[in-house]
C-alpha cells in the first residue's frame, strides 16, 4: 500500500543527503539539480499536501501558510545560490539553506504529518494525490 506521508518523508531524506553531500562539493550543475529538486518537492506538497491540510486539521491553515511561507524562503535561498559567484558565499549560503530546510522537514514531521494523521487523512489517498500532481506538473 502506498503512504503518501512516508513518501515525503522519503523526499526529505533523500533531500538531506543530497545538501549534506553538496557541503564538500559545490559543482554549479549540482547546486542546479538540487534547486530543481526542492521547488519540485514545495509544489507537490502545496497541490497535495497543504490542501488536505486545510481542510482537515483544525487550524490547517494556519499550519499551511507557514509551511508555504518556508517554501518562499527555501525558493528564494535557492534563487540566490544560482546568483553565487563565489565558493565562500556558496559554501554560506549552502548552510543556511541546510538549516532552513531542516527546519522546514522537522515542522512538516513532527507538527503537520501527525495532525494529519490524527484527523483521519488516508495516507493512501495522500500517495494517490502527490502522483497526481507530479503527472500534472511534468
């Protein structure tokens, strides 16, 4: 059975390592790669996640527009790495990045995915929406 929750939580993971790998190696198509990786993850979960989240959750919208207003962040720390002529500010700017997605994952686990949870949200449902709209965004 597919679990949309531990799919995301997949993501994050995956999304982890990859900012910890790039610590010790900032290749410009690396970096790029990685851009692309988290605004594509940030849409999935505002087409499929967030919504669920505001229409279930007792205060899911307020849980929502935080959660989105990470992602603005996020999008726009990625923006200004694609900016970043230099090693050091790339290395700087890599850090923060680091910090603001940990963040972000470690609000989405232990706050929205187990209010979500607790509301009844069908993680089956959830799995079968976030590759809905991966369909559509591709």
């Amino acid at each position: 059975m597919d679990d949309g929750f531990s799919r995301l939580e997949q993501d994050h993971r995956e999304i982890a390592a990859e900012l910890q790998g790039l610590r010790s190696d900032v290749e410009s198509p690396v970096v790029r790669k990685l851009g692309e990786r988290l605004t594509h993850h940030s849409q999935l979960e505002e087409a499929a996640l967030y919504p669920a989240l505001r229409r279930y959750v007792d205060g899911g919208d307020d849980l929502a527009d935080r959660a989105a207003q990470e992602h603005a962040t996020v999008a726009t720390m990625v923006a200004e790495l694609y900016d970043s002529t230099t090693p050091d500010r790339l290395q700087e700017l890599l850090g923060e990045l680091s910090d603001a997605v940990s963040a972000h994952v470690a609000f989405e686990e232990t706050e929205i995915f187990p209010a979500m949870r607790s509301c009844g949200v069908d993680p089956a449902q959830l799995a079968t929406a976030l590759a809905e709209s991966e369909a559509h965004a591709s």
